[in-house]
C-alpha cells in the first residue's frame, strides 16, 4: 500500500511540474507589452524572443531526448523546474534586449528537458493505465497557458516587471516536492530480454524512422490545423456574419476542449487501443474540418469548438505508440513527437499565411481541409501494416 501511495505521489508530482514548466515557458511571451515600454522593442523583436523561447522549448526536445536516454537521470526534472522558474523570474530585472533573448533561450531548454523525461516517467509509473497517466500528465500542463497570463499581467501592471522575480517561488516550492517524492532515485533499466526482442523484429534504424516519420507527419497537419483555427479562426468567424465577442467565447472554448480531448483520448487509448484512437479521431478530425470550412454560421462555431476536442484526441496515443517504435529510446521519441511537429507546423503556417494573403483566407482554409485525409490514411496504413511492440522500459526504486 505504501509502495502504491508513494507511485501515485510520484505521478502527481510529475504532473505539477509539467504545469509548472509550462507555466514558466508562457511566462514572458504575453508580457512582452510591459517589455516593450522599457527597452522600446520593434514588433520584430518581440516576435524573435517568442520564437526563441519556442524552439528552445520545442525543436531541441529530440536533441535532449536523445541524451536522457543515455543519460536516464531522473533528477534532471528538479534540475530543469529549478532553472526555468529562476531564469524567467528574473527576466524582469533585464534592461537589454539582446539578453532578453540569451535569459529566455537559456530559460526554456529546461523544457526540452523536461516534456521527455517527465512523460516517459509518467508512462512507466503507470504500469496498465498509460494512456490516462499521460494524459493527466499533458491535460495539466497545457493549462500552465491559461492561468499564466491571469497571474504575471496583474503583477506587472500593479507592481512592475521586477516583481517578476517573486513568481520563481512557486518553482523551487514544485522543485523541493519533486525532491520529496524521490523522483531522482527512479532509474530506467532495459532489459536484455527484450533488446534480443527488438533484434529479431527487425527494428533497424531504417526500419525506427520510417514509422516514427509517418507518426510525426501525422501530427504536423493537426499542429498546422490548431494553428490556423487560433490564428485565422477569428476572422473566418467574422467573415461569415459572427460578432467578435462570440467569436473570442468560441475560440477560449475550443482552447478548453483541447484539454478535455487529451485527457479523453488518453482512457479510450488504454481501452481500445491506440491505434483504432488514431483512425476513430483522424476520421473525424477530417470530416468536422471539411464541415466547418465548407458550413456557415452556427456549424462554423460548433465545428471548431468541436476540431478543439478532437485534435488532441490522439495526443497520447501517438506518444505510446512513438514508445512502441522506440520502446529503448523513449526519451528521444517522445521529444521528437512532442517537440518536431510544433516547430514545423509553425514554419508551415506561414506559408499558408502567405496563401492567404495572396489568393484569400477563404480560399487557403478550403483547400487545407484536404490535407486532413492524410493523417487518416496513415492511420489506417499503420494499423494494417505494422505489428507494435508492447513491452516498455522497466523503472525501478532504488
């Protein structure tokens, strides 16, 4: 009984932590206001402090997997929580713009730390119930988004950007109850049983990244999708006879059932499996798109709140399905998916932006709907063609 509260903690504590990165990697981005008015930044350089506190914290998670993997410190998530909250807090005190951008890159590699280690930890812990540990473990973070904002504006329009510096409280307090749990004696041991395993299922190199290819394609069109319904979903709405009040209620809806479509697709994946989640929700995900782009009026709002739910349907079932393909490199499999596609699809939508300007909104929205077949036929040709691993990395108390 002991052991099992001890586990349960262990998860919770995990999970707070990924809030509490997520909290800090969203820290700044929305504060750039405030930043603005004392270093007088360009338009442009506040986007370039976004984008690096983004690919700090995305396009390297598979570089940092990859090490975690050798590596297999656990300890490295107190570490990592410890490093975010102390070098984003202090980001109020910088008075020039090029160590903006040095505080805030450095700042968010903790997450590419932390978003692999944490979930393949998560994972393993949860024995039988992968799929709803995960995705309790995602839900939680991706709410750090919504409640960062309510929290560091207040602050800064009452007391200034240099109260910033109280907010790393709530990081070292996380950072101790990691600590407490005995986070950094969970070790991850292969064994050599399923090493041989591997062997004989032919799982070359080759043979690693051409499944881990299709399953990070997959979620670069839904990447490609959430962001075009954040960025354009507004003015689609306003375009066709919908107030801009309805359109924001609309938009912070599907915000929330994005949450409530991780924590949903994580149960049915531990029931179903994970590979009849990925057809279920790539079937629907296509046709409400399709729905939506080609409807008006009220189909227009319930397709997207609905597009919110769905998307992320498949968020933990592609992470297991990723451990399966590389169930001796988890760390790095997981970084890849949580990390890669978010980068590319962000470059990918500015090319549909650029579509857009030219030839019309409208126009680029409908013929983006037929990109959604894709993730679909790779859906139905994974579960036909490729026969998963299901053992995963042992983890043990020491």
């Amino acid at each position: 009984m002991k052991k099992l509260i001890k586990k349960n903690l262990q998860l919770i504590a995990v999970s707070t932590g990924h809030f509490t990165n997520d909290f800090y990697m969203n820290l700044i981005p929305p504060a750039l206001f405030a930043f603005n008015a004392s270093l007088g930044l360009t338009l442009a350089q506040q986007s370039m402090i976004a984008f690096i506190i983004i690919t700090g914290g995305s396009l390297l998670q598979p570089v940092f997997g990859y090490f975690l993997d050798k590596i297999g410190k656990s300890s490295y998530l107190i570490y990592s929580i410890v490093w975010i909250s102390l070098l984003m807090s202090i980001s109020g005190f910088i008075s020039n713009y090029y160590l903006l951008i040095i505080i805030s890159g450095l700042g968010s590699l903790a997450s590419s730390v932390y978003h692999p280690l944490g979930s393949s930890i998560t994972v393993s812990l949860s024995k039988g119930s992968r799929g709803k540990s995960l995705s309790i473990f995602m839900t939680i973070g991706s709410f750090a988004a919504t409640f960062t904002p309510m929290i560091s504006i207040p602050v800064i329009n009452q007391f200034g950007l240099k109260y910033l510096v109280f907010l790393m409280i709530p990081g070292f307090l996380v950072a101790f109850f990691l600590k407490y749990t005995g986070i950094e004696k969970i070790k991850c041991l292969f064994s050599e049983k399923r090493k041989a395993e591997n062997n004989n299922l032919k799982n070359t190199s080759k043979h690693k990244v051409k499944w881990l290819s299709f399953i990070v394609f997959m979620c670069v069109i839904k990447v490609l999708f959430q962001r075009m319904i954040v960025v354009f979903g507004v003015q689609l709405m306003m375009m066709n006879g919908i107030g801009i009040i309805t359109a924001g209620i609309v938009l912070s809806a599907h915000m929330f059932a994005r949450s409530i479509g991780t924590l949903s697709g994580g149960y049915l994946s531990d029931r179903f499996g994970e590979k009849n989640v990925l057809i279920l929700f790539n079937l629907l995900s296509f046709i409400i798109y399709a729905l939506m782009i080609f409807s008006r009026g009220i189909w227009i709002i319930i397709g997207i709140i609905l597009l919110g739910f769905i998307f992320n349907g498949t968020a933990t079932a592609n992470i297991t399905i990723t451990h399966h393909i590389l169930p001796d490199n988890i760390n790095l499999g997981t970084g890849t998916i949580m990390g890669l596609p978010g980068t590319i699809g962000s470059f990918l939508m500015l090319i549909f932006g650029k579509f857009a300007d030219i030839y019309g909104l409208m126009e680029m929205a409908q013929l983006s709907a037929c990109l959604g077949l894709i993730p679909l036929l790779i859906s139905l040709y994974i579960s036909k063609k490729y026969d998963f691993i299901a053992e995963k990395p042992v983890l043990v108390q020491t």
